[in-house]
C-alpha cells in the first residue's frame, strides 16, 4: 500500500494508514512526520456553530474550559425556531456589523421589505406605512458599555447586545413588566435576530444568521429553506453595493477619522457609535490582520455581477439552496428535452397520421416546454446567480 500522504488527506490519513499496515513495522512511522501532521486547535460546539481558538500554543490547550464563545440561549431554546444561513460579504467587518445594528437605514435601503425579518427587531411599527424619505424617530441608548461590548435598549419591547468579536444579538427580554398598560401590551409570540461576522479578509466578511421565533415554528418543518433564504438575499443584497461603496469613502479618510465620512447626528445612531467607540477603545480601531495584509488595503471594486453574486457566496455552501438549485436545473433541462421531442414528433408524423387537434396540441405543449424552461432558467439566475438589485425601482 502506497503510504504517500496528500496534503487533502493528512487529517484522516494517518488513521486509515495504520488500520492498513497493521503490524508492518519495517515501514516508515508517518505520523513523526512533520508534513503528515496538522495543528490542532482548541475548539467546542456551542449554538450549532463550531468555535475555535487560533492558536496551537500549549498554554491554551484547554482555553475552552476558561473562555467560552459567546451564549445565544433562543439558539438551543427547543421552543424556538432556529434555522440559520451563511454568506460571504463583499465588504469588510468593521462596515457589516454596524450596517446590521444600524436601525435608520431600514426605511431607505430595504424599502418594500413591510414583513421582512429585519423589522422583528421593534425598530419599525408594522402599522406605520413606511417612509421611504424620512423614516421615524428611534430612540436607542446604551446601558452598560465595557471590553465584553454593550447592552442596549431599542425602544418598546426589545433589547439587545452587542457580544464581541462578532455577534449582534436583539430580542424580547424575560423581564417582567412594570406597568399594567405594559403587560397588556406584552406578546407572548417573541423573536430575535442573530448575526454573527467574522472577519476573512480587508473588504471580505463572513455572515451568519438567524430569525429565531416561538411561534410558527411547524412552517419551517414544511417549508424548504431555500425560499426563506431567497427572501433573506434579496436583503442582503440591497445592501451590498453601498455597504461596498461606504467602505471605500472610510478607507479615504481613514479608520480613526470614520465621522469625516459618515453622518450621525440622532439617537437613532447610538449603536453605529457605541460600536465605532467599542472598536477604537478595546481593538485599536480596526481589525488587527497581524501583518498578513500590509496596510488592511482593500480590494479594488469588482464587476457588479461579482460584487452580488449569490452562488458562490452562499448557495454552493447552502444544502438546501444547492439541493433545490440542482433539482431546478434537472426541471429546466426536462423541459427544453420535452419541448425538442414535441417538435421531433411532430415533424416526423406523417400529415395523415394525426387529427388537426393533435398537431396543434403538440404545437402548443412543445411551446409551453420551451417558455416553461425559459421562465424557470431566469428564475434561476435570477435567485440563485445574480440578482440586480437597483434601489430607484423599489
């Protein structure tokens, strides 16, 4: 047996050699190795995600013990709804996570969006029609500010937190109410939003979300996904292009000067400031690349079609949206297949063979094929490819 190891097979290589070799000590020992092993890293599995500390130094073999992620109780509450997503940003860390605490851009950017998830956070009344040119007064403070980030209050009902590095965290507290006009209006149908950002690289993020809820938790039992994560992109996707062009306006002025290029003068923008202040007091202002990428500079803007892109971003790492993207282009190709057949058939009936009705039927099926295979193939690119979202015809 060949006990030349690939780098792709070093994790479960060694394991499978030696089951192999069996007692064949005349062979070399793989495993004292220097290209044959990996790093290990401190790791555990907290909320379904799968945390690690990047570091193989033997003083923090068992950090994990000492030092645990961050703790969402709704993700592992069995009452609740708990499905989440993943996708790759287009723009940097420091410019995502204020994006998703940020409540005033809500009427502007995601105008239309009346039931979208986002607005679960309380910082829009449903019973308000929107208002696309000035939106609505918020009042947001911070409660308690330190290293381990924030805790605020967003107004009715809501509370959140901002749990450093990387998760923003709104929701119904379990707190009792003070008044008898606020019980009255408690709900027992409760929800938050979860996003989790993770820096990959300068202009590159990673997001991780999730719309858990008490109530209609059996929709998503039936329900597939893909169709929540279509709506979900859609709302990524009509913040790509100015979370993209504002970090380029901050990186001209430069990170400590981020206000010179952003204007945040209201209540409504506490949290945008409480995290800007948070960065700059506990993280030196930016992410710290420790010198990977000299200068933290951007990349330059790609084509726009790349900048939204939305397969390779998330849905080639989606099983659900990979499962449904691939059985869609099966339907597609069926289709095409039985719209050429149609025609075939018919060319190669004799005139006399068939009824006048039979002709113009496979006519008819064989062009309702074709348009089918059409609609569903924009359909696809459409949702699962590149959406081009332009916020002047919303």
């Amino acid at each position: 047996m060949d006990t030349v190891l690939s780098s792709k097979h070093k994790i479960f290589g060694i394991v499978v050699v030696h089951q192999a070799l069996g007692s064949h000590s005349s062979l070399p020992m793989v495993h004292t190795f220097k290209n044959a092993c990996v790093a290990a890293y401190p790791s555990t599995v907290q909320n379904d995600i799968l945390w690690f500390w990047p570091n193989t130094d033997p003083q923090f073999k068992d950090i994990i013990a000492t030092k645990r992620p961050p703790f969402i109780p709704v993700l592992d509450d069995p009452s609740y709804s708990r499905s989440m997503a993943t996708r790759d940003i287009p723009c940097g860390y420091e410019v995502l996570i204020e994006n998703l605490m940020d409540p005033s851009h809500i009427p502007y950017t995601h105008y239309g969006f009346t039931r979208a998830p986002i607005h679960m956070l309380g910082l829009v009344n449903l019973t308000d029609k929107a208002d696309r040119e000035g939106g609505k007064p918020l009042e947001l403070s911070i409660e308690e500010f330190n290293v381990n980030g924030f805790r605020a209050n967003q107004g009715l009902l809501y509370k959140s937190k901002f749990m450093p590095p990387c998760i923003f965290y709104a929701y119904h507290p379990d707190e009792d109410a003070s008044s008898a006009e606020t019980q009255k209006s408690l709900v027992k149908k409760k929800s938050a939003v979860v996003v989790v950002c993770i820096p990959v690289s300068p202009g590159k993020s990673r997001l991780i979300w999730s719309f858990p809820r008490n109530y209609g938790v059996w929709i998503d039992k039936i329900v597939p996904r893909w169709l929540f994560h279509l709506r979900h992109n859609l709302i990524l996707d009509s913040d790509l292009y100015l979370l993209h062009l504002e970090e380029h306006k901050i990186m001209d002025v430069g990170h400590a000067n981020w206000k010179n290029a952003c204007f945040v003068p209201t209540k409504a923008d506490t949290f945008v400031i409480g995290f800007r202040k948070w960065l700059k007091k506990y993280a030196g202002g930016q992410v710290d690349w420790r010198g990977k990428y000299k200068g933290g500079v951007l990349p330059p803007t790609p084509p726009r079609e790349q900048l939204l892109d939305r397969y390779w971003s998330h849905v080639v790492n989606c099983r659900s949206c990979n499962s449904a993207y691939k059985s869609l282009k099966v339907v597609e190709v069926m289709l095409q297949i039985i719209s050429v057949a149609s025609i075939g058939i018919f060319a190669t009936m004799k005139q006399g063979g068939m009824s006048v009705v039979t002709r113009n039927s496979m006519v008819v099926f064989a062009v309702l094929s074709f348009a089918l295979s059409r609609w569903l193939a924009h359909f696809i690119y459409k949702n699962f490819h590149y959406h081009d979202y332009n916020h002047a015809f919303r």
